[in-house]
C-alpha cells in the first residue's frame, strides 16, 4: 500500500501518554521496516503540527526540532 515515493500512514486520534508513544514507537518501527522503510508515520498535535516523525530507517519517533 505505499508508492514508489514513498507514503505517509493515517492511524487515528489517540490521547497523549508515555506508554501510547512507546507502544507507537514499536508498532509503527515495525511496520516502517517492513514496508522497505516506504511508509513514514507523523505524530501531531490538535492543530496538526508535526511533533515528531518516523522515516528513513529509523527506529523510533524523532522529534521535530523546536518542538
């Protein structure tokens, strides 16, 4: 489900928490991978500013800088 460029995934609305990141972290890592690291995934806030991203080989959630 991902095109030659490249996709962003759209999971859903979540509440904010530390255990709800770290069990994105590992569920979105693993699918990155095995997509051939095509499918990136963003975290967002309410107003759809982008807090962190999952891309390019990475193995977690990399915060945006000045965020």
């Amino acid at each position: 489900m991902s095109n030659a460029s490249g996709s962003w995934a759209l999971i859903g609305r979540f509440d904010d928490s530390p255990q709800l990141r770290a069990d994105l972290d590992a569920s979105c890592s693993t699918l990155h991978h095995h997509s051939d690291r095509r499918t990136h995934f963003k975290l967002v806030d309410e107003k759809g500013n982008t807090l962190a991203t999952l891309r390019d080989g990475a193995r977690r959630f990399e915060a945006v800088k000045g965020r």
